[in-house]
C-alpha cells in the first residue's frame, strides 16, 4: 500500500513537472522538460539518490542555446551528473536529452519535504520549476530521570521527573513509557503516552511512584521501559534504570510508663520508669526521653542511645513531687532514623497526696484489715454452727 502511494505521488511529480517556453508552433522550437524519476523515494539522511531529468524539443525547428542549472539547499549534496548542462546545447525538432544528476541528503537533515530547483535558460528567457524531495529520518529517543526526594522508604512514594527528547531526524510517534520493575507502581494508569514527539523536541513529566511494604531496604532500581514507532512503523525499544536507595522506617513506641509509688505523696522520692521498644525497620539513634510537669522537682531528660529492630530498653526518672492534686505528666520521646527526627508523645494522669495521707492510709489499712478480720471470724463462726 505504502508503495503504491509512493509510485502515484512520483508519476504525479512528474506529470507535473512540463515546461513549455511557447505553445506548439510547427516553425518554432516547443521545449518541454519532464522529471523521469526520483530514486529511491523517498529518501533517507545519508542516503544518495538520482534525480534523471529529460529535455525534449517537440516543435518543427532546431532550439539553440538550451541551458538548464540546477539549484539545491543546504540539506543535500551534489556528487556528480552525467552530462553538463550547465553549457548551451542544442536540440533538433523532434530530439531529447536526458541527464542524471547524483545526490547526496545532509546526514542532519531532518524529515521533511525540501526543493530542488531546475531553471531553464533559453535565448535569455528563464523558467523556473521545483521538484520536493521527501526525506523520511530516523528517531532517536533518550530519556533521563531524576527523582525528587531523597528519602524514600517501603511503603510510601516519591515523584521522578522523566525527561524524553528526540535527538533524531525523524518523527517518533505512540511513544509509552512504563514501569517494569516489581514493588514499583505509577500513579494512574500506571502508563505514560505521547502521541508524537518530532526531531529536537522534548518534553518533560512528573510521574508519580508509590512502593509496596514488600520491598528491602537494599539498593534497588525502578526499571523503566519506551517503546515508539518510528515514520515507517518500525518500533524501538529502550530501558532505563533509576537507582534508589530505600531507607529503614523505624517506628519506636511506649512499651510501658512505670510510676512507683502510687498515689504519689507529695515531698516523698518517686520513680517514673519509661520503656521504649523499636517496632519498626532498622536502628534507632539519638534517642531521648523527656519528662514535663511543673508539679515535680528532679530529673527530666534520659539518655537512651540506640535501638536496634526488635529491641527495648528503660529510661528511668527520679522525682519529687512538689505540689498536691492531679497533674498531668508529659512523656516526650525523640530520636533519629535514616528518614530525620521524629518524636512521640504520651500524656499521664497522676495523683499526688499530702503528706498526712500516710496517717490516714495506715489508718485506713488498720480498719481494712480488722473488718477482715472480723468478716473472717463471723464467717467460721456461722459455719461451725451449721455444722454443729
């Protein structure tokens, strides 16, 4: 199909490429010009072709001084031709002269239709006609990606800019780039499609990239895949890999806030012990605790260090409690991983007593434990007089 479309615009071409430097007369010369072929067509960068033009004189009388030059651009190169007819010559009524010319299309030259010019010269008077030499050129597609966060981790997402230009001569269309790598999915149809992307052109996209929990935190590379077709429908494809380095997620978390004794009693040594357990993926550092209330006197930060996965460890405070009431005590936990600083934080409701508690707890215990005691002696009295 493609061929026969070639063949029609070519016998077009040279259907329409007739000159007559005057209308028929038997006494005059009559001049025509026909452009016999294009070889091959059309053409390539790079590649040479032919170019056959033929002069023919179809009045009654001898044309003298015929003269024909040809003209062309930057985009080809003329190697040779087969006669010069570029000096005067003449042509008897009813005679013909063909010439082939050789060129050569500029290995830039992108796709395109470029002209070549004829011009005939006869007894000073000048016609000028173009044949179009339709270049076809060749993509050439690369691709970059850059990504735009630096801290990336199982389970989350982070944006890459992916830049495709063609640095070919030809017309690249149906371009798509996907994801190929597991663990890696893009936001949306998971498919980017450009429909045409023509010679010097480029264009830039941000993609979206979410990762599933199931990859490691070793070095990985998100493997893209481009596929495009090229003007005569040949297809190419090109991969690409983006390197990343996925970071450890550490999670750290309360195991238990141990608060000795309870109720507090007001101006009495209390210990607060706090435990800190590593949940998450990798080691934990810088980690500190921080105690907050203006109701206790005594120490308010501990030096934990570092948590490896799975690992726990006591940060424990020595405090005097001040003044009496309800008072709100906050647990402050800060710490690094590769992601930055992160910190958590508990709130406790603790009570604290006046000192003339321990009077009235001793008290208290003391009628506590005689009414045992007394339920106790009640209750054996009433069973051994059932059983009596």
């Amino acid at each position: 199909m493609k061929r026969t479309v070639a063949i029609l615009l070519l016998i077009s071409l040279i259907s329409t490429f007739v000159i007559a430097t005057s209308s028929y007369n038997a006494h005059t010369p009559v001049i025509k010009a026909y452009l016999e072929s294009i070889s091959p067509y059309p053409v390539e960068p790079g590649q040479d072709f032919t170019i056959q033009i033929r002069i023919s004189n179809e009045g009654g009388e001898i044309a003298k001084d015929v003269k024909t030059e040809i003209e062309y651009g930057e985009y080809f190169f003329l190697k040779s031709k087969d006669d010069d007819f570029d000096k005067p010559f003449n042509l008897y009524a009813g005679s013909s002269k063909d010439n082939t010319y050789y060129f050569v299309v500029s290995p830039d030259t992108l796709s395109g239709e470029y002209p070549i010019s004829v011009k005939f010269n006869r007894g000073g008077a000048i016609t000028e006609k173009k044949v179009f030499v339709r270049v076809i050129g060749q993509p050439d597609i690369i691709f970059n990606t850059k990504l735009l966060n630096d801290k990336i981790s199982p389970d989350s997402s982070f944006d890459v800019i992916l830049n495709i230009n063609n640095v070919g001569t030809g017309i690249a269309r149906n371009i798509k780039l996907e994801p190929t790598s597991s663990g890696f999915v893009m936001g949306g149809s998971n498919l980017i499609f450009i429909k045409e992307l023509k010679p010097n052109e480029e264009i830039n996209k941000t993609v979206h990239v979410m990762t599933t929990d199931s990859l490691s935190t070793e070095p990985s590379k998100l493997n893209f895949k481009l596929t495009y077709k090229d003007e005569k429908s040949n297809q190419t494809t090109l991969n690409q890999a983006l390197g990343i380095r996925l970071l450890d997620k550490v999670k750290l978390d309360l195991a238990a806030v141990i608060v000795d004794p309870q109720p507090l009693i007001k101006g009495q040594k209390a210990t607060v012990t706090v435990r800190v357990e590593n949940l998450g993926e990798g080691q934990a550092e810088n980690i500190q605790v921080l105690l907050k209330n203006n109701g206790f006197e005594g120490q308010t930060k501990a030096y934990i260090g570092k948590l490896d996965e799975g690992e726990d460890a006591p940060a424990v405070f020595t405090l005097i409690p001040s003044k009496t009431g309800e008072h709100e005590l906050e647990v402050k936990v800060t710490y690094e991983d590769d992601l930055g600083q992160h910190q958590l934080t508990e709130s406790l409701e603790l009570l604290v007593l006046g000192r003339d508690y321990t009077w009235i707890g001793i008290f208290a215990t003391i009628i506590i434990v005689g009414t045992g005691l007394f339920a106790y002696k009640l209750f054996w009295r009433k069973k051994e007089g059932i059983n009596s």
